[in-house]
C-alpha cells in the first residue's frame, strides 16, 4: 500500500506541473503593518476550480489506469473537493459522481455541474456521506477518491508546502518562522506537514478550525482521533469534517497547536481581504487570516506564511459579510 512521504510529494509537483497553477505568494504592506511582521500569503483562491483541492484530486485521477477510467470516479464532498474532482477528471477523459450535502453553497453545486460531474446530494445530519459513496462505486464499479484519506491526495495538497518554501527563499524569507493553516480532515495541513517537517522542520506549523468544529484540537490533546461535540452551523462549510482522518492524523500529530475562531472572526477576515487585499476568500479559506487578525498567533518580528485555501463563496453571504449585514447568530436561521 503506497503510504504518504515527502518523495510522494515531489512526485506529486511533477505529475501535476502542467495542469495546477503555481499560485503565488502575496504581501501586504497594509496587512504587515496592522500585524507587525511579514505575512505571505499564498493564494490557492487563484487554483483551477477556486481552491487547494484540484492539487491533490488530480494527483490522485491521473494515475488511474485505462480500465479505472472507463468506469468513472465517485467522490463526496461539500463543494471544493467536489470541483476538484470533476474538473480533473474531465481533463483525463473519465466521468464523476459527486456525493454534495444538501446545503451545499450553490456556487459549488453549479461549479461540479459546469465541470461535467454528476451531483447526488444527501442530508449531512441523517446521511453518511461515506456509505453513499462507497455504495455507489461498488454498484458502479467505480474508484471511490476520498477528500483527505488518500495518500495521493495528501501528496498532491502537499506541494503547496513546496512552493511556499521556494516562493518565501525568493523574497527573501528563508527559513520562514511559522506557517499557519486551516485544519478539518486534515489532508492539506498533512501534505503540508509532510513537506514542511523535511525543508523547514524548525519552523512550527498552526492549525485554524471553526470555533466548534475542533475536532483537530480535541484530538491532539488526547493524542487520539476525537469527534467534536453536537456544533451548530457555520460559514465554513468546507470545515465542517466531524473528526480527522485516520491517515492525515498521524502525520499531523506533528502540529504545533491549533488555534479556533468564530463565525464573526471568520467573516471579519473575509471582510478584510475583499476590502484591503482586493481578494475574494470563502470563510473556511479564510480561517488562517482569521487567526492572525483576531491576534491569536502572535507575527510581530515574524515572517509568517498563510494558506488562503479556496475563494468559492456564496454570494449571497460574500454580499452580506462585505456590506456588513452578516450577524452570526440570525444567518442561515431566518433566510
């Protein structure tokens, strides 16, 4: 069985070199004096399909053999995953079903359907996404490609590591004192993990989860996989995995810490970004920036590196964060 290495991940950067953008890594000059240090951020909103996710999706569809392919690929997700996933696999020339929940922003829907995948939509809180999943590709004989417990797709999200490290040396920034990320099933902060603990092993690496989606949090502390407790909703519905996987959790034991922030945190920084960096961050991409405005993560004197993970936001929420008529406590309750 192919595990999850940082050779994985270099391997990964070539196998997906013509197809992923090689985002960049953006500065402030506002952005670092309101923080006191250097901030870099690097702009996974600008990735095919607006997020991180298409690294690692096609990392994983592109290997599938001539016989995989004829018989299609099956995913589930709440929306970025899900794009990820058709786009590559309409770029290799196979079909997609995508597992969504039924609140699906539809921006992301849309997203899957523009792409060519096939959308089947469930209920998140009396439906397993994964049974749904599973059953499918075993009456379809398709390849079941998860949204982090992959070792392809862990390697994949890990080139981002990569680039920060190469991009942070070329303005300067080397090593880099801190990077700083969004945590849910942990496939991301994992590929990053895996690259980071190789070329910059002294340089801790932060998790950000929404405020009652710690399942991260919670599982570190007790150095075992934990489930949070029964959340409420939140805007970061590409953060709303109920604990880590069983293959990111091991390897992102390494963490430094996690830190959680709120729906109102979360909204400020999208916020910021739109009105002060002139960029479009959906909230579960946002939570990073988040961490760093509300002061959770110290960055005076520091250089810091932070993933701005997706940009694929409803714009009916976009609308009410940026003319301040977003209330935490009453959205999505009243609508």
């Amino acid at each position: 069985m192919h595990t999850a290495s940082f050779a994985g991940v270099q391997d990964a950067a070539r196998q997906i070199a013509s197809h992923a953008v090689r985002t960049p890594l953006l500065e402030s000059p506002a952005l670092n004096a309101r923080l006191g240090g250097r901030v870099l951020m690097k702009a996974e909103t600008l990735q095919v399909a607006g997020a991180f996710k298409f690294r690692g999706a096609y990392n994983r569809i592109s290997r599938l053999t001539d016989e995989e392919k004829a018989r299609g690929v099956v995913a589930y997700s709440s929306g970025n995953h899900a794009q990820a996933v058709a786009a590559a696999a309409r770029m290799v020339g196979t079909t997609a079903i995508i597992v969504m929940p039924a609140d699906s922003p539809k921006v992301k829907v849309e997203g899957v359907i523009a792409f060519g995948g096939e959308v089947r939509m469930y209920d998140r809180y009396t439906e397993s996404r994964e049974a749904i999943g599973e059953e499918i590709a075993a009456s379809r004989g398709s390849v079941l490609v998860r949204p982090f417990d992959d070792p392809f797709v862990i390697e994949g999200q890990g080139t981002i590591g990569l680039e920060i490290v190469d991009q942070a040396k070329a303005v300067g920034v080397a090593p880099l004192d801190q990077l700083v990320c969004g945590a849910s099933g942990g496939g991301l902060i994992a590929g990053i993990n895996l690259t980071m603990a190789s070329l910059a092993p002294h340089a801790p690496v932060i998790g950000v989860e929404p405020q009652y989606y710690n399942d991260t949090q919670l599982s570190l502390a007790a150095g075992e996989r934990r489930t949070h407790a029964p959340a409420p909703g939140t805007i970061c519905d590409a953060l709303m995995t109920d604990r880590p996987g069983e293959l990111t959790f091991p390897i992102n034991r390494r963490l430094d810490r996690v830190e959680t922030v709120s729906d109102a945190e979360v909204a400020e920084a999208v916020r910021y970004a739109f009105r002060v960096l002139k960029l479009v961050v959906e909230p579960g991409g946002a939570v990073s920036l988040a961490a760093l405005l509300a002061g959770k993560i110290e960055t005076r004197g520091r250089a810091t590196a932070i993933v701005l993970s997706g940009g694929n936001i409803d714009p009916a929420l976009f609308s009410a964060i940026i003319e301040d008529r977003f209330d935490p406590e009453t959205w999505g309750k009243t609508a």
